[in-house]
C-alpha cells in the first residue's frame, strides 16, 4: 500500500495538468480550447488494484458499432457522461465503472481527483478520478458499449519506449500522426493518454 500513499500524497502536493497533457496532445492547439457553458460534464477512472504483488489497472475497448459514440473503438478508461442523480463527478465515475467493467462498488475507494480535461470532439468537460480496489476485481464487462478489457502492468506506463508516434485515422475521417502511449498492443491516444501522463508523473 506504500504506493498507493505515494499516489495520494502526490496528488495532494500539486497536480501538472496542462505541461502533462500537451506532451500527449493530438495537436498543440487541442488545450487552448474555452470550455463552452454547454459541454456535458463526464468523468473516468483509474482503478489500481494489486496481484501477485504488483499493481493493475483496466483499461476498455470501446464498441467499433456504437451510433453515438465519438470515441467508438478506441481504447479508454472507464466512465461515462453525468447522470442527473448523480451528486457529483465522483459519483459518475464510480456509477459508470461498476456498469462498465461489473466491479464490486462497496470496495472501491478514492485516492484523488486528476485534472479535468476538455474534450472538444464530444464536447465534454471530462474529471478523472484515481481509486484503489480492494482485491482482484472480478470484471464483467457490459458488451453493448465495451468490446474487450485490459489489464493494465502500473510499471509499464512510465517507461519512455513506450511513448512513440502513430498514424491514427479519426472519428471524423482524417489521419493524423499523433503521440500515444502503446503497451501490450494498445495504442493509448487522445484525452485517455493525456489522462495518463498527468498520472505517469505521479508515480515518480
């Protein structure tokens, strides 16, 4: 749990933000967007869990077929948009991962908030949140939205050979050479990868 304590006491001394994300940025204008009054609000999770001593965390698959979502294929972290009965963004991530991945709600428990991250594409204001689960989850994934789940090696996000460019065609149609973080064949680009490297600092 030393690490976990690590990660909390991080968040707490000061988050990147922005000199985090642009280095995962698609493009250099994509964080110089003004947040609209009318982006719907979302939030994801990293969930760290510990096997065999070391720590995991689930990343998604989005469905290729899903009509309405911007983001469809894409590998991601779990989360989803701001129910109405939702209290707050906490309460969304936490609501949308237990729908997503089928994890147990009552032993999960929040480490910190990350920075919120606009995403102009699918116009959401999207708050990260990094949680610990108490165990080895027991996932289910909900296969209208997800199309596979993936265990994610905490020790392998900071590693610099896996940082590297990659030509990736768009939701909208044109390919664009983008920076990604690419582990076990995934390629982890856009507000996810941008996500991730705030977090990357922090486990340094």
């Amino acid at each position: 749990m030393d690490r976990i304590h690590k990660i909390s006491s991080n968040i707490l001394a000061g988050l990147p933000g922005k000199n985090a994300h642009q280095r995962l940025a698609p493009f250099a204008a994509r964080l110089e967007y003004k947040i609209p009054a009318s982006a719907q609000q979302a939030a994801v999770l990293i969930l760290l869990y510990q096997k065999d001593e070391k720590y995991y965390f689930p990343l998604i698959t989005r469905q290729s077929n899903h009509p309405e979502d911007k983001h469809k294929g894409q590998v991601a972290l779990p989360g989803g948009r701001l129910d109405p009965t939702d209290r707050n963004t906490w309460e969304t991530a936490l609501r949308e991962t237990v729908e997503e991945i089928g994890v147990a709600k009552d032993r999960i428990t929040q480490i910190g908030a990350l920075s919120s991250l606009y995403i102009p594409v699918s116009d959401h204001l999207v708050f990260p949140y990094v949680a610990f689960f108490d165990g080895i989850p027991d996932f289910e994934i909900q296969e209208q939205e997800i199309s596979s789940l993936h265990e994610i090696d905490l020790d392998l996000l900071p590693l610099a050979e896996n940082r590297k460019s990659q030509e990736l065609k768009t939701t909208d149609g044109p390919v664009l050479k983008v920076p990604s973080i690419q582990i076990n064949g995934l390629v982890i680009w856009g507000a996810t990868g941008m996500i991730l490297e705030e977090f990357t600092e922090l486990l340094i």
